[in-house]
C-alpha cells in the first residue's frame, strides 16, 4: 500500500475505473452516499490497486483480487464471494463455511465459521482506506462465532477479513 493513497483503481472483468477522492467506491458516490449497482448475475473478478497519485498514477499498492458470483438477481442481489486472493496470502473457504451477517448492519456484526480443522482464526474489520478498525485472533478453533458491536463505526463501506489456517476469506459489508 503506498503509504498515501492518491487513487484506487477497480478493475471489473476488465473495465477499469478510477476513483480520486474518499471515500473509494466501485460505482462511486456522492458525497459519501455510494452510488447502488444492482449486478446481473454471472461470475466478476474485481482487482482493485491503491496508487500514491491521482488517475492510478505514481507508487501502486499490492492488488487485491476478489472473484464472486451473483447468483440471485432481485431488488437487492446476493452475491456469494469465492475467492480472495492477495500477493501475501491466497486461499479460499472451499472447506470452510464462514457466515457475515446481517448486511447491511446497524449495531452488532455476526460472524460465525465452521472449519474444516482445528485453526487459528483471526478476524480483522478494516475500512475502505484501509484502516484497522476491530481484531480479534482465537486460537486453535473449529468453530466460531463472534458478536461484534460495530455501533461507534461510521457509515459506509468495510471489510471483514477472516483468516483461519493458511486460507483467507474476504467479505464486504455495509455500515448504516
């Protein structure tokens, strides 16, 4: 991660996107209220660069790649995440059932994991700019599950990363 952040880069199936300013959004904002997309349904790749200038100029940040499918288009569509992969680490929950819930969310985050072997989880909630924002770690866990209170957090945009073994698995979610 450049140490400032000038720019975000999305880049979905291919079609880029820059954003210059804060709150970073795929779809972008306007004035902190992010734009809906309602997705049709089908596979994405989502690789999404932190740049130390403006345009997706200067310094690029490590991406990070989140492939999903949508697979139930309605008012409100639900996409499932399949895989999370990053330089540093790479993985996916195939053995693993991880539930992040409810989203959007209002006070208190559920987050409960079923692994396939006895692991050490660490669970990290971290903002659009990357800040930490809420981390716990347990130690040689099968199964978890955690109440987050997430009232103090501000509106908008975070990240649930959830790593248990050498697997990672990533979840967006949304704060009101």
């Amino acid at each position: 991660m450049p140490s400032a952040v000038g720019s975000v880069v999305f880049n979905l199936n291919g079609a880029s996107v820059v954003e210059n300013v804060a709150p970073y959004a795929l779809k972008g904002d306007d004035n902190g209220n992010y734009k809906a997309w309602v997705p049709n349904t089908g596979n994405y790749t989502l690789i999404i660069t932190a740049f130390s200038d403006a345009q997706g100029k200067g310094t690029a940040g490590s991406p990070l790649t989140i492939s999903f499918s949508v697979i139930n288009q309605s008012s409100s569509a639900n996409a499932r995440i399949n895989q999370v992969e990053s330089p540093a680490e790479a993985g996916s929950a195939e053995n693993s059932r991880i539930m992040v819930f409810p989203n959007p969310i209002h006070n208190t985050l559920s987050v409960h994991g079923a692994y396939e072997q006895e692991t050490d989880v660490i669970t990290t909630i971290f903002s659009t700019r990357g800040e930490i924002m809420w981390v716990q770690q347990l130690s040689k866990q099968k199964f978890t599950k955690q109440e987050i209170d997430v009232a103090s957090f501000l509106p908008g945009m975070y990240f649930v990363k959830i790593q248990h073994g050498d697997k990672m698995s990533i979840f967006k979610i949304i704060k009101h």
